[in-house]
C-alpha cells in the first residue's frame, strides 16, 4: 500500500513510522522543504492545490491528511487520485466553527451557547443573549488558541472585533470547567468503532502541554465520552481517527471542537497503548481490521514546545520515551514530546518528581500545579 | 547524532525506526541495492572493507554493525573515521568457535566438551575423549544452523568433513537441553548494565522460529542467566547490546554462542518492553544512559520465514503486533516477525489460538508442540 499524505509535519512523521512495518510506503506533500516527515518516505514540496500534487500522487493507493484546513476543492480534485480518507464531509463540519456547533446540536451532543456572527449588530444581539465572558473566534482556520479573543466586558469588543477580522465569526458562551478532556476514536471501513481511554488535557497559551491517561473520572463520564464520539463517527460515516475535546463541567460534558486526523492529546499512544492512533488511522484508511487500544498501565505525555531540551538528562528517567520530531527550533513551535509510561499513579508520580527537575519553571508549575494535585 | 551501521539488513532497518525518535541520523552500508533499512536512512551500495564505505562514513559520529562477520581488518579501517562500538575485541571472539568457547571457559561459563579439530587425526583423537554424538562445526562464518553438522555415528565422519571443508573446525560435545534460551543485555560506556527477561526459544532447521519472555523457569535460572551475560560483557568491556544464548541443561545453564550485535531472540522488545533492545543499543553506542527494561506483560515472537503472510488475517488477532522488513520473499528468509502481547500467560494462550488457525502446519505444530505445552 501506499500512502499519500498532505502535509508533512509531525503528525504525517509518526503515522508514517507506524506504516512502514506494516508493509506501507509515505509521500508527503508539504510547502515546506524540511517538512521533517520526509525521513520517513519521499518529500514532495509543493502546494497542495496544484497540479504537481496531484501527479505526484497518482500512484498512491490511498489519501489522507495531517491537518484539517483542507480546502475542500482540493479534496474533491484529490478524490479523483485515489480514496481521500476521511473523506471532504467531515472535513466541511471540522473547517467551520458553526457548522461543527450546528452539527453537535443535532447529535444531541452538548454544547456551549453559540451564536453566528456576521456584523457588530449580530455581535451585540449575541452578548444580550449569551452574556459575558464569552467567547469570539473565527469561524475557519483557528488552531492553537489563535483566531480567538476572550470578551470579559464591553470594552473587550471593538479590539476583538477588529484583531478578527470583522467577518465570519461566531460567538461562544463561557464554561465553567474542572478540566479539559480529550477522546479519540477510529472507525473502520466496516462501521467498527474502537476508542482509546479518555486524557486529561492541559493548555497553556492555547497550545496542549500536557495529556494525561486514563482521565481519573467516573466510569460514567469515560461511557458518556465515547457515546458522544461515536454518535459523531457515526453520523459522519467517518473513516479514520477523529478526536473530540471536551470540557468536564458541574452539568456534565460540553463539546468544545473535534479534529479530524490524529491528534496531539493521543500521542501517549504510541507508547502507552498496544496499538496507536497513528497506526489505527491508517489500519482504517487502508481497509484493515482495527487494533487493540487497551492501555499498558498510565501514561503522561508532555509537549517541547519552540526547541528540543537536552535528551541526556531525560532518557535516564524510568518509563521516559523519547520523540524528537526533528525540527528546527522556532518560538511557538511543537518539535517533541516526551511520554511517561507506568504501571500505575505512583509510578507516574515518581516519573513527574524526576522530570520536575528538569523542564523550565512553567512546565514545572503546569506539571505540578495542574496535573498532579487532582490525581 | 549520525550513525553508520555496517550491515543494512533488519536489524539495522529496526535500530535506525528507534533511533529516529531520539533524534539520530543513518547511514547503512551493503551490497545489495535492495537492502531493507533504506526505508529509514541514507543506502551506501559498496562492499564494507572497500574505500567509498570509508569515504560514505566520515561524517558519522559512531559506527556499528547489523552482522557479526565483519574482518577485523575492516573494524580496524572504520576505527580511523569514528568510534566502532561495540569494538573488535568482541567481534574477535564471536568470529570464531574455538576462541568464543575458550573465553567462556576463561570466564567459568559452563561449556559444552569440546575439542579444536584442524585434521582427520584430530577429530577422531576429540570423538575419542567427548563420544557421539557430537557436533562438528566451522569455526568461522556460521549462522543460521550453515556450517555444522551433526555425528550421530562414525559413518556421518567422512561426509561431514567433506561437507565443511576439512579444515578449521570444532567438535562439540551433544547436549541434552531441555530447551535453548537466551539472554540480551546492554552495557553502556559507563559500565552500567542492563538485561532483558531469559527468552525461550524455538528453532527449527537452525533457523528461530519462536521466542517467549518472560522465559518460563524459576528465578535462579534466570538470575544464573543475567550473572553469565553480565560476566561476559565486564569482561570485554563491551558496550552496546549482546545476546547469550543458552541450553538449559539438568546441569543448568550451558553456553552456546554469543552475538556481539541486536539479536532476533529479543525482537519482542519492540513490543513487549519499555525499551527495545534496538533503542538501548544506539542509547550505549552513543553514551547516552540506558533505558528501562521492564517488561510489560508477556510477549511471543514468531518469525516470518521465505515469505510474508496476508497481513489482514492476523491484524485482527488481539495484541498482535505486525513487523514487515520489506524484503523480497526467498526460501529461508527472515522476512518478518509478528509479536503477541499480553498480560498473562492466558492472553498468550488465546492469541496463539487465534494464530494457529492462520500459520502453515508446519509453524502451528511449533506452536502447539514446542511452546504451549511447557507453559
């Protein structure tokens, strides 16, 4: 089989060294000349609305993308190729912040109080609905806390307003929430579903820091997590592995967003359950059965975040594993990560005292501040 | 890091997918044009004792093998460019029979009676003092159960000196095992050392067929097991990953052989430890500290030989883990390894159920006769 991925970042580098013992061959298409997939198959730097993308993928037997911004023109040429999986439906739902809340709300999937937003009038009227805090953001294209602006009174308007564009928006009510969560599922060809455990999330600046495995919650919101992701699997004929972000709130579960692709929140997988997401993903894009996704033990999965720290000092760590993307460091930028895996919490415990050491002051005071205290 | 790695076969394809996470480099060199750990680095095609090998390698930080069978002459060479680990000391002794069994004996190693043989007149002086049968083998260049046969009465003398060419031989005294077994560690530049689990193994036509850890037998067998390696590899001040293999006698432990390299004995790591033999040979070669060990659960590996079975059949099997080296089938190729995991012995059970309904009779009768019963 081979496989043709758009985009050549991280995400497509672990998939695709998940692939290769399978018997699978990569490309990767990315604008980007050291789009560091590359050290896993061939590299072909071009746009991905082009005509070259489409000839260099003419030999592939399947498709499937490292990120959700797809324009859907781009899937529909990419359909004539070869099988584009997921296919440009839920990508559509994924793209665009409303049609994803609408598509929640008629799943009975719970979300927060939303409105559409084209104008300041739509702007004002949905404040007098919602209330404050709330939320504005950008209808396409956020990523990483960018394309959102926290409105705490009236004065926050006018500068959200114009940062945002002005058009195209929509506006979030504010949740309460004990904890970010995340859940991800893979559904096959056949309509089979499996789910990997439900992580705690932190975010820190917008950007994931830290995941957490299994959440220490309930049995029955663990269940409730997966029948909100399936529902949603489901109702989109999904083919691959989708991931739903959740908030843990007083009344239960609120969806926040979905992603369809792998996703940062489960990259714990690879080391911490029999079969990752990475390679779930592409068991289902190439029509094979889907693997076991029981957890060995807990695992923690820590982000690097603008450069790789020294890996000396880590791999000493007992249950410490190691993923180095090998990217140039960049401010901002995610270039690792590092998982955690033990047999139980106080294995994790000892593992998060040793790393505390280590990391810099604000991923200490994430690591001990969030995380360990709700345990 | 950069690492060059003599040998581009599936040992070096394995050692380059863990060392890429740890943000290494490769280089591979053999002479084939095919060679399977391309997939994961730069493909050198030249003979290794030829110059270009020199030139290819001179921005290596270290150098290391995928075979145990490089001259010395060539060692020495590749010494001028990088460090070569583990270094020639090791490689001396595991090149030749003789040697090997007179370290072991140096190291109080429990041996099997054997004699150096160099003519007629000294293999029978040797069946004379250690009996039939006995094992007459090469010194040099044996893997895979090539260069030896057995002698089972003096008429099998004539056609097994022939056979192996007159010259440079050992007779080994025949052992009565109960079964053969095998211990993998890893010493660092520091000296620290670190073991896998005792292995159960099955061969068959000299080629393994099967492995199981953790090695079922009591637990001085397998502490006598990690004293003997552990010996070894102080003795050589060995750095990297070697393998012991072993007979487990009614006398206890006796020693067969040692490979100064990664070993297929231990391919379950990937799947069945926090660490994989691959990983902590590169973290040794590059000085960096060694990782953990433990074992998650059990773990079975069966190789794939000659050729690779449909893939989809087994993919479904629970913990069952999915190695395709990518290489051309050929009769007696090592192709490909499945490993099953799970958490106890009735998981294993289960899975090799499920598996002997999908193998050729030949594997599932090694299945059913060789590993279960002695569970």
């Amino acid at each position: 089989m081979k496989i043709g991925i758009l985009g050549g970042g991280q995400l497509a580098r672990m998939m695709a060294a998940s692939g290769i013992p399978l018997g699978m061959e990569f490309v990767f298409v990315d604008p980007a000349e050291d789009a560091c997939a590359a050290a896993y198959g061939r590299l072909l730097t071009a746009d991905w609305a082009q005509a070259p993308t489409l000839d260099g993928l003419r030999d592939c037997d399947r498709i499937t993308c490292d990120f959700e911004n797809v324009p859907a023109e781009v899937l529909d040429a990419l359909g004539e190729v070869a099988p584009v999986r997921p296919g440009p439906d839920a990508f559509a739902a994924a793209q665009d912040r409303l049609t994803e809340k609408r598509l929640f709300q008629r799943l009975d999937i719970p979300v927060p109080p939303f409105a559409e937003v084209s104008s300041r009038a739509d702007l004002l009227a949905a404040i007098d609905t919602i209330g404050l805090p709330a939320v504005l953001k950008t209808r396409r294209f956020g990523y990483d806390g960018k394309g959102q602006a926290v409105l705490r009174s009236r004065e926050d308007l006018e500068p959200a307003w114009r940062d945002l564009g002005g058009h195209d928006l929509i506006l979030e009510g504010w949740i309460n929430f004990h904890h970010e969560c995340a859940i991800t599922a893979v559904r096959g060809s056949d309509g089979a579903i499996v789910c990997y455990p439900l992580s705690w999330t932190v975010h820190d600046g917008g950007i994931l820091r830290l995941a957490l495995a299994p959440a220490p919650v309930a049995r029955e919101m663990e269940s409730r997590a997966r029948e909100l992701v399936e529902r949603l699997l489901s109702e989109l004929e999904y083919i691959g592995c989708l991931t739903l972000e959740l908030f843990a709130t007083d009344q239960g579960l609120v969806a926040n967003e979905f992603a369809p692709r792998v996703h940062n929140s489960a990259h714990w997988t690879i080391d911490g359950s029999i079969t990752s997401q990475f390679e779930n993903h592409l068991r289902a894009v190439c029509n094979l059965p889907l693997g076991d996704t029981t957890m060995r033990g807990q695992a923690l999965m820590l982000n690097w975040i603008g450069q790789m720290p020294s890996m000396a000092e880590f791999l000493g760590i007992a249950g410490l594993r190691w993923h180095d993307y090998g990217k140039r460091a960049r401010p901002g930028r995610k270039v690792g990560h590092a998982t955690l895996v033990a047999e139980d919490r106080s294995g994790i415990e000892a593992g998060v005292a040793a790393i505390v050491d280590q990391v810099d002051a604000q991923t200490a005071s994430l690591l001990k501040g969030e995380m360990m205290p709700l345990g």
